[in-house]
C-alpha cells in the first residue's frame, strides 16, 4: 500500500461523526433546518450504532391521562444532582418525543398499540410506564436511513475518524480514513457532533470470553470521549456512568428490561426471588441495583440464576419471547432453539454481562461542549434519549454555524495522522497482534476494574494499561480489517485509563455498578458533585466541578 496517499478532501457545514441513533437525529434536524450535513461512520448508515442491531422500544413521555405523563414527570425522574442533565435539557427532550414517536411511525417503524389504539408502553428501569414496545426492530435503521438519505443528508460510509482538528481555539474539523481501502480523508467543517456512542465496550470479560459477545454493539470502543479528550474537551462522570445488565446465559443481547417490567421474578440458586433484599422495586429497579444485589449473591455462592416468568399472562409472554428480544438481537429465537429456552415451560438461566464504561461529554444548554463547534449528541441514554439528543444537538448547532475554517496550517498535522493511520500495516520484525495487545487491556480491566474493586488495584491498573500503552508501536495489522481493530483498541485503552483515573477519585460505593471494598458505603460528601477529567499539559487531570 502507499505510504503517502491522496488525501480526499471534503467540507461542509454540519458534520456528524456516528450514524447510530443520536447521528440519524442530528441528521433529521439538520436537513430540516436546510444546513448542509456530512455523517460519517466506520460502518454503514443503514446498519450502524447500537440501533443496527434492533431495538425493543422507544421512550416516550405523551401528555395523556395515564399516571405519570408528563414532562414534570420526566423531569422528576432524570434531573438528579451530578447527573450532568439540565433540568432545560430534560424539558427538551420531553418536547422533542412526541415528535420522534411520529416520525418513526411514520416511516413504518412498528410501534405496538392496545386495543383502544393507544401505545403499548411498560415500565423498565425504575421508570414509569414509558416504554413504547416495537415489533421488527431490527427494520428502524434501514427505515430511518431511507429517509434521511432522501432528505438530502451527505454520507460518508466505512470510514472511521481517528483526529478532531482545531483551529485557533475552536473545532476545524477531522482526519480519517477509509477502512476498506485505507484512503485518507481530511473534513473541514463549521461545527462537528459527536454521536459515536456513550460506551466503552470489549473493556471486560464475559462469561463466553468472546469479546464481540456484548449486549451493545461491540464496536463502540469509546471513541466519544477520546476524540472529544484529545481535542481539549471536559469529560464528566466517567466514575459513576458505568453499567451492566442481566444477559440469557452466554448470549450478549440487549432486552431484559422488557422481562424485568413485565413482572419476572429473578431466582437465585436456592430458588430465592432475592431482589426484595436489594430495592424496594425488585427486578424493576434501576438496572444498577439488579446487578449489584446479582453480584453480591454470586460472590456469597448463591449463584446461579434464572429468570422466573411460568406466572406472567400467556399472550404477554409470548410477546416478550417472539416480539421484544428478537426485536433487540435476531438470533435470539436460534440462541433458545439450541439452549431449549421456552418462557413458559421452565426458568430461563441468566448471568451478568460484562462492565460497559461510559460518561458525558460537558455539555451546556445548547449542546455545546467545552471546545467551541464541537456540540454533543449523545447526552442522554436508550434509543429515544440518544435520537431525541441528537436532534437537539443538530437544531441547537444549525442557528449557531460559524463560516467552513480554512485549514491552511494544519498540513503537517494532517499528514502525520494519515502516515499515523497507516503504520500498523507497515510494522516488521518484533510486533504485537492487534489481538494480543486488546486482551492485554481487558485483562487488566477484568482484574482491577471488576464489580468490586479498590485504591490499590485501580493504581496498579494505571501502571499496567500505562505499560501496555508503550507498546502501541509495535502493534500490527495484517490487513484492513485489522487496522480498524487496532484503532479501535488504542481508543479502548485510552477510554480505560481515564474511567479508571477518574474512579479512583470517588472513595465510596452505592452510585454505579461496582462496589469500592475500600469504601463501601455511600458517602454524603459526594452528593451533587460531578467528577471531571481534561487534557491538561499533555496529560489527563481530574477535578471536581
């Protein structure tokens, strides 16, 4: 391959970097605002993000008489001290799902009704009875491209952005390559949204030891935050927004919420519904509880568990087995055919999944992040959160576009990222796979970053992914898929350090999935406090805001 080859060089106004469900929103806001728009992914616009892989529903608060209704609503369940939510930002996405409930409906997204023609929507995750069930959900995201392909949106498929450019203290625009060719791409644009994903995945193990096994897209390796870092943004919450889920035994897919608010009882293996001890809304709790109370029965040998669902109504049952979780993974009816899984014949077997690290670019009330032009679309979580943010995002930037920067000036730059992209191909002699170097990490991580941890480990983690960080040099790819994964892992390892580094700083438990054995009660002193972390002399540093 050339070393130095053309670089393809494009611009435009608005340019969104994600084509998941906050890029498709982001998207969706611009062509109606009529601003020039450019999505970029590594992947394909009708297949890419978490969303790709299928979705079971979609929040949505509607202003009926149901209990629970309303924005207030909203607002009183999200806008928590340290959440990093605005009380404005919450009222904004309230506002915007309605309309997103439209849209999607009417580009032939199935949204389930009841007999009296209103939305089928449950309960899940300690929330009110929000959620919109969706049948066929693997079909949203071709639907949703169709659409935004018509409307005029510029895409930018298979190519994966590994640099954000600045320009006299504000957002310039991003180098990238082609992940099937390797062709260099160099955008310049007013403004850039982030829409990558809020997840670090293939950070730990799971049961099955396949990486790629996760209940979100493992592809998704926190290049959110290490982009935005790189280019100077203010990261928040890397010490609490960390999670995990319940997965059917060695099958990573998305969908126990719908089974946890459909009413199943979580069964240890003394065949004891144990949730009562952990939260006072059981299996319906907020999704950290579960598998906190899960994890602290495991370690005291209550283990294994299953899924209890033999007393929920028949109808409600089979929508659950043939509707919800084949809507979020397609293979899941294969994945019970070969285990014997039926609903209604007997428990199903669950585990917990692997650790997803994730956080919150700083954001203000316009989206914007800490680095000028540089906006936010993945501000809050689920499928609605992540479209309805991206939306915001794009119709906050579209009244705010700043003329297209001239990128005279950052040629060297710009050419030592090409030459950069491409060096894991060239590498001889005494190298690493790109293989050897990803579990390296994930070991470390499984080790010192699991669901229980403290001070002395996590030190000892910063020192090992330190180590592992200076062989990056001597990682090799053997082909283009390849280079993606090599990519993608120096990414991970950038993402681990800092949600470790940040983890260390909150001496307590009781916030997030993992417990401190050094601290292991809630502690006051943390209450409302948020824990940033930025580039600071060529280093991360932390301070609370």
């Amino acid at each position: 391959m050339d070393k130095n080859p053309e670089i393809i060089r494009l611009e435009t106004d608005l340019l969104i970097l994600g084509t998941g469900a906050a890029g498709c929103g982001a998207a969706l806001a611009a062509r109606e605002a009529g601003v020039r728009v450019l999505m970029v992914d590594k992947g394909r616009l009708e297949s890419s993000g978490c969303l790709g892989g299928g979705n079971d529903h979609f929040v949505a608060v509607l202003g009926t008489d149901e209990p629970e209704d309303t924005i207030d609503d909203l607002v009183r369940v999200h806008n928590k001290p340290g959440s990093g939510f605005s009380e404005k930002q919450i009222r904004e996405w309230g506002s915007v799902m309605p309309a997103m409930v439209k849209f999607l409906e009417g580009e032939g997204v199935h949204l389930l009704h009841n007999p009296d023609g209103s939305y089928l929507r449950t309960a899940g995750r300690g929330e009110p009875a929000w959620y919109i069930n969706i049948a066929e959900g693997q079909r949203i995201k071709r639907l949703i491209a169709k659409r935004l392909r018509a409307m005029g949106a510029d895409v930018l498929d298979h190519v994966m952005i590994t640099r954000l450019l600045t320009k006299d203290g504000r957002i310039a625009g991003a180098v990238g390559y082609q992940v099937l060719t390797g062709q260099c791409y160099v955008i310049a644009a007013s403004t850039v949204i982030m829409a990558l994903g809020n997840s670090c995945n293939r950070a730990t193990a799971n049961s099955t030891g396949n990486p790629y096994n996760t209940w979100h897209s493992p592809f998704n390796t926190g290049s959110q935050y290490v982009l935005a870092y790189e280019a100077g943004a203010e990261i928040i919450n890397m010490d609490v927004k960390q999670q995990s889920t319940l997965i059917p035994k060695g099958f990573g897919c998305a969908g126990m919420n719908g089974i946890n608010g459909s009413g199943a009882h979580e069964l240890n293996g003394l065949g004891e519904r144990f949730m009562p001890k952990y939260h006072p809304q059981m299996e319906n709790c907020p999704r950290q509880f579960q598998i906190s109370g899960t994890h602290r029965e495991l370690v005291e040998g209550r283990g294994p568990f299953h899924m209890e669902m033999r007393h929920i109504a028949p109808d409600l049952l089979h929508h659950l087995q043939y509707v919800l979780m084949p809507g979020d993974k397609a293979t899941f009816l294969d994945y019970c055919e070969q285990r014997g899984v039926d609903f209604a014949k007997a428990p199903m077997e669950v585990e917990i999944g692997e650790i997803e690290f994730s956080g919150m670019l700083a954001t203000d009330d316009n989206y914007e992040t800490t680095v000028p032009g540089l906006y936010n679309g993945c501000v809050f979580y689920t499928f609605s959160g992540s479209m309805c943010s991206g939306y915001m995002a794009a119709r906050s930037a579209a009244g705010r576009l700043a003329p297209v920067p001239d990128l005279s000036g950052l040629e060297k730059e710009i050419e030592a990222e090409c030459r950069r992209i491409l060096e894991p191909l060239e590498r001889d002699g005494d190298v690493l796979t790109q293989e050897m170097y990803e579990a390296s990490i994930r070991q470390v991580m499984s080790y010192y970053m699991g669901y229980v941890r403290n001070e002395a480990g996590m030190k000892i983690a910063l020192e090992r992914l330190a180590f592992i960080g200076t062989h990056t040099d001597r990682v090799k790819a053997a082909n283009m898929h390849e280079l993606m994964m090599v990519h993608e892992a120096e990414h991970l390892l950038m993402s681990c350090t800092l949600s470790t580094l940040c983890t260390i700083e909150r001496r307590e438990s009781g916030r997030s999935v993992y417990r401190r054995a050094d601290y292991p009660e809630k502690s006051a002193e943390y209450d409302g406090r948020i824990l940033a972390v930025a580039k600071r002399d060529g280093r991360p540093g932390t301070y609370w805001r």
